[in-house]
C-alpha cells in the first residue's frame, strides 16, 4: 500500500526492513475447507483484539490485501487465499514518548495539521532511530489532544519523505481524517510536486518518466527502475518540467502520478540524471562538466553546502477530510538548497561570460 502509506521517498532509516508495499503485520492462509465469507468477517473470526469497523476502515485504506493485492471489506475468500495486514510503520516493541523538537507548523485544524520536514529529520522510529524522529516531535505537539495516541496506526503519518529530503508532509489527527487522505493517496487524487536538482541537461522542457518501481537486485538499500509490463516492482509515473538550466546540472520540477519508495531518485537515475548530491544513486560524483581542478573544487564547495540530495516537497494538494475543500500549500527552498542554486547560477553565468 505504499502509495497511500509511504511516500516516494521512504525514511532511509527504514527502508532495509521495509517491503516494497509497506510493513506487514499479520497473515493468514485461507484453509482449504474454508467456505465463501466476506473477508471482513473472515478476519473477525481470525484476528483476535480487533472490531469489524476497525478492520473495514483498514480495507477502506487499502491495508487488507488478498495475494499482496488490496481487496474490499466484500471480498469473498477463497481456499488458499493469503490474507495479510500491511501498515505504515514496521512492528515495534517501543512506545513512541513524546520529544519536545522544533516543528514548522504550516496549517492545522481539529483533524490534520501539515508541515514542512527539514532535511536530516528521520520521519519514523525505527533501524536505531528510536528518538529524535518527527514522530516524537508530533507526540509532543498533539500531548494536549487527547483523541491522538503517537502509538495507534490508524492516526498519524499518511505519507513519509526520505530522512534528507526536506519539504511538506501531511499528518492526521483523527481516524476518519487518516483513511479519507489515504484514500486520495490511493487514488491519486492528491498533488505533489518536488524541485530536484540533477546531473545532465535535458533535450526537450518536459517529459514523462514511466517504469516498475522495486528493490535493487544486489543493494537491498537502492530501488531500480523495471519494465512497467513485467512482474517486478510496482507501476510508477514521474512527470517533469525544467524550470533552470545551469549546463551540468538542471533544476527539475517534478509531478507524482504515484508514491514509490525512492521514486524520484530511481526514476531520474534510470533516466541518466541522477540527483545532485545523491550518494545512494551515484549523485556524488562529478558526472557532467570539466575534469579541472578548479571545477573540482567548484564541485566540491557545493556538496559542503548542500550535503544531502538535492529533493525538495514543495507543493502539497487534498481535499480536506471534513469539509470536502481543495487544500493546497507550497513552501519556499530551504536555505541550503536556495544556496546550492546561487552558486550554480553564479557558475552558469560566468561560464556565458567566458564564452562571450
């Protein structure tokens, strides 16, 4: 369920224990005498510690899955049917304690707030990051709100971003708030939008990236790109628009159609553009311009200003949950990012000089 529970850029914390569709917590094989019921029913009888309501809004959500495919609280089971719970967060046998962190509170009402993640914060507790996440930060922000529990899955986080990709992110306060937003996540109804700086320029101002979004064969830690007709990974589209041109590098705009792991990254790797910066996809090295050692030392200058991949949420868009009304937000470039492109525009600019 990744495009409704994790975003694109999935914490780097957590992604060598994570699945590609998100964290599975329960499964079951249907027994071969088993006769036709609702799945919802089902579970009822299989699931202990859990409410028919309960295991219909984690349906809603796309959380119950016949055959690692998401099914309806109708579903009728058949004999040799795996029936699986998959969540948002991996298990744990933590509690989530309440950390008071600076958070960039950029909208909130009585059901959801959004925020704008700096680069460096772990979204979730998890792979040895068991404190300092924004999980604990919102555990300390919402302590007052006594319908939110930092521990119970069905409110919280609807998307993540990586641990140093900065931007926007949206957050649920209540349950009915969570599965009306992932559902929009679902179903693609939401807009997000990033600004990535890449290696390379591009041939023409805009095109589509499409391609199977799944593990790396050899590094459990990357995700690669496949065939969008084949069996592995996930169906993944990246719209893109250039909005800067600089020579070696090129800052990008870039449109999710869906919500995979890494999808940015891997998509504009495959794709021969590599994120500035990236050091997962090879974004460290110099990949375009001189092999001068001023332009090392150009090159070097701007990774100690921007030591994280260049990848920024910068525009958010739902409907909210309660009302029915088009939200949309948009947050400025964080200053690292703001100085990368500076100093790539002050390089471009005499580089045209020189030319001159």
């Amino acid at each position: 369920m990744e495009d409704i529970l994790l975003d694109d850029e999935l914490d780097d914390a957590l992604l060598e224990e994570q699945s590609d569709e998100g964290y599975e917590h329960w499964r079951i094989e249907v027994d071969k005498g088993q006769s036709s019921v609702r799945v919802d029913k089902f579970l009822m009888d299989h699931m202990p510690g859990t409410s028919r309501n309960r295991i219909q809004k984690a349906a809603e959500a796309g959380s119950i899955r016949a055959n690692d495919k998401p099914i309806k609280s109708n579903y009728k089971v058949k004999a040799g049917d795996i029936i699986t719970l998959v969540l948002d967060h991996p298990k744990r046998d933590w509690e989530i304690i309440p950390e008071d962190l600076p958070l960039d509170v950029v909208y909130e009402d009585e059901v959801l707030l959004v925020i704008n993640k700096p680069a460096g914060l772990v979204v979730h507790p998890g792979c040895g990051n068991y404190s300092g996440t924004l999980v604990n930060a919102l555990a300390w922000h919402l302590r007052d709100d006594k319908g939110f529990d930092p521990n119970d899955p069905t409110v919280g986080l609807v998307h993540r971003i990586d641990k140093d990709t900065s931007g926007l992110l949206v957050i649920a306060k209540t349950a009915d708030a969570k599965t009306s937003l992932c559902k929009q996540f679902f179903y693609h109804t939401t807009r997000r939008e990033y600004n990535a700086l890449v290696w390379g320029p591009f041939a023409d101002d805009e095109g589509t990236i499409t391609g199977n979004i799944g593990r790396h064969a050899k590094d459990r830690l990357q995700m690669d790109v496949y065939p969008m007709d084949g069996d592995i990974g996930k169906p993944a589209i990246t719209h893109y628009k250039v909005l800067e041109r600089f020579g070696p590098v090129t800052l990008v705009e870039c449109h999710l159609e869906t919500g995979r792991t890494h999808q940015i990254r891997a998509h504009m790797r495959h794709i021969g553009h590599p994120l500035f910066a990236d050091e997962r996809y090879g974004g460290c090295q110099i990949l375009r311009g001189e092999q001068t050692a001023s332009y090392k030392a150009f090159i070097h200058n701007c990774l100690a200003l921007c030591p994280r991949q260049a990848l920024h949420a910068k525009t958010l868009g739902f409907k909210h949950p309660t009302t029915g009304k088009e939200m949309f937000f948009s947050s400025e470039l964080p200053e690292d990012f703001e100085a990368l492109l500076n100093k790539w525009r002050t390089y471009s600019t005499s580089q045209l000089r020189n030319k001159n």
